[in-house]
C-alpha cells in the first residue's frame, strides 16, 4: 500500500550535473527561478529554455522524468492559466458567453504558464540529480553564513536528513498498523469525512508512540556514539570547490547576465 | 469447514521491474481445530501466507475456500472473514492505542457490529483466556510489562471469536520466561477451545513441542507439510535453508554419526534423554 | 584495575503516577560490583526486568549511578568533564537495529562516530574501511540502510562503535529482535572482534547459546548478580538457572536428563561433540 511511495526523486546516473557539488546545484537552481521574474520579452524565456534544455541534455536524465514532477503541479497550472485567461481586463480579444478572452489576459496566461513550468522543470533538475543527503550537505554548508544570525544550520540539516531516513520506516509501519487494525475489523475506507478521522485514531495513537520511542532510543544511540552538535565535527564526505564547479558557477553568470540584459530589452514583437 | 489454497501464487509489485515472487504455487489443506505451525526464516514468505487466510492480501492467482466458499466470491463478505480468522501480526502490542485495557480489547469486537452486552462480554472472556489477571483490567496498556501488553494484544483478536487464530511470531522480542509463559497459554486455548490454531515462528525449539503439524517454507514454497517427527528426519536438508531443527534432533543425529546407535525421532529432551539410555543399554 | 570496574553500584528511580506523585521507588540495580580485564569476552544473562540494560547503560555514562562507583579504564563515569572520552573508549550497541543507524548509507553512517570525535576526513575512510571489513559488511558499503536485513544493520551497528576505536564494546541485546541466521551472524562479528581485535566485549542477552564462548558470565536476578563464573560453571547449575527460568541449551539438558538416569557425566556440557566424547563415542 504505502510501501511503493519513495521519497526524493533522485535519478541514479553518471554526469557532470550529478558530479557537480551541490551548492551550485542549489545556488544555481534559486538564481534561474529569480531570473524568471526578469524577463520582459519572449528572447528572455528562449534563452532561459535553451539553458535548462542544455542542462537536461547534460545531466543525461531522461526528459520524462523532467516532466513527470509537472504533474503534481498541473491543476495549480491550469488554474493560473484560466484565471489569468478570464480575469485580466483589456482590449477583448474573444468573447465567448459571458466570457472574455482579453490580449493582455492571454499574455499573462502564457507567461505565467512558461515561468511555472520552468520554475518546476528547474528544480527538478536539481532533486533528480543531487541525492537528498548531498543536498542537506549542501545546504549546511552554502547557508553556514546564517549562523551568524544564529540560525541553527547544522541542527535543521540533520534535522532534514533524519528525517529522511526515518520516513521509509515510518511509512512501513504505517502500513503494518493499517494491516493489523483492519485485521481486528477497522475500517478506513467508508463513512463520511468525521467517521473517517474518527478511524484513524487506532492508526495515529500507535505510529505516534512508536515515532516517540523511536526517537528516544536515536537520540541515545547518537550520545553513545559522541554526538554533541555541529561543534567540533569533521565531516567525512567535505564538500570542497573543483575546477567543474567553477566553471558551472560562469556559466550561471553568463546566462544570468545575457539572459537579463536580453530578456528586459523593449522588442516590438513582445507587444 | 476448513480453510483450502488452491494453487495460491503471489508477486509483489507485480507490475513494476521489481516484481518478487512471494509465495510460489500453493496448495494447502487446513482442517478444523488442528494446531499448525508454519517455519520460514525472514523472506521465506510464512507472513505473507497467513496474511491471505484473512484477505487482506489477494492472491495474483489461485483460489482460497473459506468453509466451502470462495473468498474472492464477488458477493463474499471479506470483513466478515477477518472476524473469523483472527490474524495477531508480529508485535501486537504495538498496535495498542485505547485508553485502558479493556476498551482496547473491545474495539474488535465493537467493529463487528454486536451490541455493548455482547462485546464487553467477548472482551472479558479473551482476557480471561490469556491469562491477564483482572486488577490490570482497567489499566493503561503503556503501562503494562512486555509479556502482559502481548497478553492484552491477543486478547483484542481472540475477543472477536475466530475460528482460526494465526499469530505471527508471537513470541519475538520476549526472554525465555515470557515465551514459554506465551506458548503455553496458546496451548492451553488451543485444546480448551478446540480451534484452529497457526503458529508462525522462525524457531522450531518453540514450535516443536507444542504442535501437531509442521509447515516449513522456503522461497515463497512449501518445502515440508507434516508431522514434527517426520520434518525433523530432513535435518540436513533444514540446516541447507537456514532452519536449524531443535538442538536436540540435532544432538542424536550427530551421535548418531558417531556411531551410537540410537532413535533420531526425539523432539524434547525427555524424549531424547530416553532414546540415549535406550541406545547406551544396547551397547 | 580492569577497563571496567564496578564496585557497589546501585541505580534507583522514582516511579511517579500521572499527576507526578511520588509512587514508590524501583531499585534496578542492587549493589553490583564487577572488574572486567582488558580483552576479555563477558556476558551479562539474565531476564527482562533483572537489571542488566540498566546495569550497562552505566559503562557508558548514559546513566549514573545512584550509589557507588563505576570505572572506565580508570576514568569515574560520574566525571562530566570525562564524558566523551567514556563514550568513545566504552562504545554501545542496542537492541533495535532501526533505531540507531543515522545514515542513509552504510558507510556514512559508519562514519558518524568518528565525524563526532573530530577525525580528519582521510583517517574517518580508513577506519570505515577497516570496520566495515572487520564485520563483514564492506561489500554493502553503498547500500541503504533500509535494504539489509535485521543481522546485517546490527553489524553495520557495530562497524559503528568500532570506527571510533574503542577499548571496549558493550552490546545490549543486540540479537533479540533477530530471527537465528541473524543472530548467528552477530554473535560470529561479536567474536571476530574479541579474538581477531583484542576488543573487550560485554555482551548482554538472554539467549544461553550466545555466552558460551564468553571468558566470564554474571547472570542477573533483581537487580543483583545471582551466579557469576565460567560457562561451565554456570551450566553446571542446572537446576539453579532452571529457578530462574531461563533457557539453558538442550544439549546440556539432555546430559543433566541423561545424569538423573544413571548414566556417568561431566557437570556442565556445552556441545554436542563433547556429549559425544564424554559417551565415549569416536
């Protein structure tokens, strides 16, 4: 039942994008979604796609796999594209029944269509090719600066990368306990939504008290192994700059200084 | 009345890449009120077996006859089924989540639809049954020991009146005390009530005394289906699958390969402890 | 002075009701003294309840006792400046094997300990390495965690401890929630860093077929230390460890039956060749 739902989406191949350290990875992927609120014209967004596309092309994902995190977000996109559609006054373009197709309302539809698929496909591109324990690696150390306004970086990342160890077991004994309780005659699937809740009592109670013990018998076994902080810690796997790294970190800001400058220039055809 | 597979397969995720076969062509026969155990190590496929005796997994293919009838019937009643096989998964106490004992035992009962009389009633009896004494009736299940918190986990399957009851590793995680106090008390509702008992377990030290039959599992098939005495002769062949048969068959067999001439058949200690003396006598 | 020395230890809580009332006290350790060598293989037997998780829990300071003293290689556990330095000579392996691998792959988890302690990241390799091989578990060293079986995380577990080069492991029931192939495989990593390492080790449990290769057994009742010797001699007793309920191995019951039917025997049979031996067979 549970079982089949896997956290993280990493896809496991060889390629530069995967090599790369992930605080490009992460720094890369905020600066392509900000850059996508720059464009003014359609020459942005083109140059925007060749860079992802040529980042796809790299990283030797397959490309449904790109597409496949559009899923999760396609209600949310119909829903810009139609609201934007109907909703935005202007000059009419169409007019169906009560309502209007307007040429800014168009505009505005499409745009935000292509700045959400992208902003999707982007990240994607980072979650398929960092594992998430890279990634936390990543992100303690690219935010480490945040300590200084006491932000406690290191305990979230192991926080984060806790947590994702746990989720499997979790989910796994969720599916147990569901078993056993439709076993003692419980049901999950019928009555109305109070009914429902009222169900999941047999199922909550014992996942939560198993979560606890789990938790405590952790955070002994991390004491009795010398764990007391982020203090004092060397890391086994450190993440340390290569030349590929710096060279991605150029490419970044080639794109992001052709990509704003082009992007922002007044084209009649954009109009 | 009696449960019967009928050529019972099942693959898990079977229509992704990682398809495993979990039970591979079954076909068993379990008659009314005998006393079954099932041995498999880890991934031999003994839990999902037991898991489709109740329905909660269905067979990719294959058939199950519950009293003559086919469960996956169109028109069975499946929830019906689970009051009457009565299935305790590994750790039951886990599963525990009311706020004293006694309600946590009625909720079976509760769930089958029967009035208040009638579920307090069967709640009460199964805690009879196990052997939990009354003063812990109304107490917490988080606060009783391990033993007991297992005692009060059957109790919620037993209170729903099965008329099989399968416990799956029922004595996992206990010390020596507390699995002979478990197994005892299985024995003891197995011959008082006459029902159908199956026992799952990795150890046949626990198994052995106690039962009339024996299934042992491997890879997802049935390897052996009998008498204790008889599954026990295969001792080479049980120790080839990670199964070690009770340390005293396995004691006589290698006294017997150092040439005593003595009956490998024993399966407890009193009964070896015989056959030694005997074999010691004809020297 | 042993690695690790008890001398009338006595641990205590409080049981509180709901409302945070004082109930009663629960002595769970009872004036315990015990002096562990350097090297040796120890076993602690005894039922759930009888005081022996408790009992360990003190070599590694997780608890202290409410009485008395315990020593690590010379160090008092009670010592809070001494703390870490406890924890990484005494290392500790518990029971369920989900809920103390941090890691999401083998070797980084591995690797926890010695990250904890400070090691640069070229010698935490080289100790993962050697842990790893020293339990049989290099080959799954890019493995998830969640994949293996309940016998390999537990000697994933103790590629741990032993990453962090300590004097002495203590194990607190690292077989009880395994099925046997599991707990064999344990028990022959438990030995293998005992006798290949020169590890001290501690091994608590309450399966009697694990302590017979163990150089000393206490066995524990209530609290407080009800036999205490060599295998051989603890399995003497028969009839003592059956009042204490506890398990002993078939063989050595079937010398015991064989004994009381007249038949002449050594006290304290372990093993089915030396049954075979002492019958005078070849």
């Amino acid at each position: 039942m549970l079982r089949d739902i896997t956290l993280g989406q990493y896809y496991q191949t060889e390629s530069v994008i995967h090599r790369l350290d992930p605080r490009v990875k992460l720094a890369g992927t905020l600066l392509f979604i900000i850059s996508l609120f720059f464009f003014r014209n359609f020459l942005g967004y083109m140059i925007a796609a060749s860079f992802l596309f040529l980042v796809i092309r790299l990283s030797h994902v397959p490309f449904r796999f790109m597409v496949k995190g559009m899923r999760a977000v396609l209600f949310l996109l119909l829903l810009t594209v139609v609201f934007n559609l109907f909703l935005t006054p202007g000059e009419a373009l169409v007019s169906v029944w009560k309502l209007t197709i307007t040429k800014e309302g168009l505009r505005t539809a499409v745009t935000m269509a292509v700045r959400l698929a992208m902003l999707v496909v982007g990240s994607s591109v980072m979650t398929l090719t960092t594992t998430p324990n890279n990634l936390t690696d990543g992100m303690e150390k690219g935010l480490r600066p945040l300590k200084l306004f006491r932000v406690p970086v290191h305990e979230v990342a192991m926080m984060m990368s806790i947590a994702l160890r746990f989720i499997p077991i979790l989910m796994e004994e969720t599916d147990k306990i569901m078993k056993a309780q439709i076993a003692r005659g419980a049901d999950f699937e019928s009555g109305n939504l109070i009914r429902r809740a009222k169900a999941l009592v047999p199922l909550m109670v014992p996942l939560f008290i198993s979560a606890f013990r789990r938790a405590n018998d952790l955070a002994m076994a991390m004491e009795a192994r010398c764990y007391r902080g982020g203090d004092g810690r060397t890391k086994m796997k450190p993440l340390i700059y290569r030349s590929r790294d710096r060279i991605a970190y150029l490419c970044i800001l080639v794109y992001l200084v052709a990509g704003i400058w082009l992007g922002r220039l007044e084209l009649p055809v954009a109009g | 009345m009696s449960i019967i597979l009928d050529h019972v397969n099942y693959i898990y995720g079977a229509d992704t890449p990682l398809a495993v076969k979990a039970l591979d062509d079954i076909c068993l026969q379990i008659p009314d009120g005998q006393f079954i155990g099932i041995i498999g190590h880890t991934g031999s496929g003994k839990s999902t077996l037991v898991q489709h005796l109740n329905g909660l997994l269905k067979a990719t293919s294959g058939s199950i006859y519950f009293n003559g009838e086919d469960i996956y019937d169109r028109d069975y009643d499946r929830k019906k089924l689970r009051g009457k096989v009565g299935l305790v998964f590994q750790y039951p106490e886990h599963q525990l989540f009311e706020i004293d004992v006694f309600t946590d035992v009625c909720f079976g009962p509760k769930n089958l639809g029967l009035d208040k009389k009638e579920v307090e009633l069967r709640a009460y009896d199964a805690l009879r049954k196990v052997g939990l004494p009354d003063e812990l009736f109304y107490q917490s299940p988080f606060e009783l020991s391990g033993g007991q918190k297992r005692r009060a986990a059957i109790a919620g399957v037993l209170a729903m009146k099965p008329e099989v009851l399968v416990l799956d590793e029922p004595t996992a995680g206990l010390d020596p005390r507390g699995r002979e106090e478990i197994l005892h008390q299985i024995k003891e509702l197995q011959t008082g009530t006459g029902m159908t008992v199956i026992l799952v377990s990795h150890s046949m030290e626990d198994v052995a005394e106690y039962v009339d039959r024996i299934i042992v599992m491997n890879k997802g098939r049935i390897l052996y289906d009998n008498v204790p005495k008889e599954v026990f002769r295969h001792c080479a062949e049980l120790e080839e699958v990670g199964l070690a048969p009770p340390q005293v068959t396995y004691i006589l067999h290698e006294l017997r390969r150092r040439g005593l001439d003595v009956d490998t058949d024993a399966t407890t200690v009193e009964e070896a402890a015989e056959a030694v003396v005997k074999a010691m006598a004809k020297r | 002075m042993g690695i690790i020395r008890a001398k009338d230890v006595t641990f205590e809580y409080i049981r509180r009701d709901e409302e945070g009332n004082v109930e009663g006290i629960t002595t769970a350790v009872d004036n315990v003294s015990l002096n562990v060598k350097q090297g040796d293989f120890i076993a602690i037997l005894g039922h759930n309840g009888s005081g022996k998780s408790t009992l360990a829990k003190h070599i590694n300071a997780i608890l202290y006792p409410t009485e008395g003293t315990v020593w690590v290689d010379g160090m008092d556990t009670a010592d809070e400046e001494k703390v870490w330095d406890i924890r990484r000579t005494a290392g500790m392996v518990f029971q369920n094997p989900d809920n103390q691998i941090i890691g999401q792959v083998v070797e980084e988890d591995v690797g926890f300990g010695p990250e904890n302690m400070g090691v640069p990241a070229k010698e935490i390799w080289e100790r993962v390495e050697e842990s790893l091989k020293a339990v049989g578990m290099y080959e799954f060293r890019k493995h998830s965690p969640n994949k293996l079986s309940g016998g390999q995380k537990q000697r994933v577990s103790i590629a741990g401890v032993l990453a962090m080069h300590p004097k002495c492991i203590v194990l607190d029931e690292p077989t009880a929630m395994l099925d046997p192939r599991g707990r064999k495989e344990v028990i022959r990593a438990v030995r293998a860093l005992n006798d290949v390492e020169g590890v001290t080790v501690v091994l608590i449990t309450h399966y009697m077929e694990e302590i017979i290769y163990a150089d000393k057994v206490f066995v524990m009742d209530k609290g407080r230390i009800a036999m205490e010797g060599t295998p051989k001699e603890i399995f003497s007793e028969v009839e003592d460890l059956q009042e204490l309920r506890l398990d002993v191995p078939q063989v050595t019951l079937l010398a015991y039956e064989l004994q009381k039917r007249g038949i002449m025997l050594p006290d304290g049979i372990l093993t089915a060749e030396e049954l075979a031996e002492a019958l005078h067979l070849r």
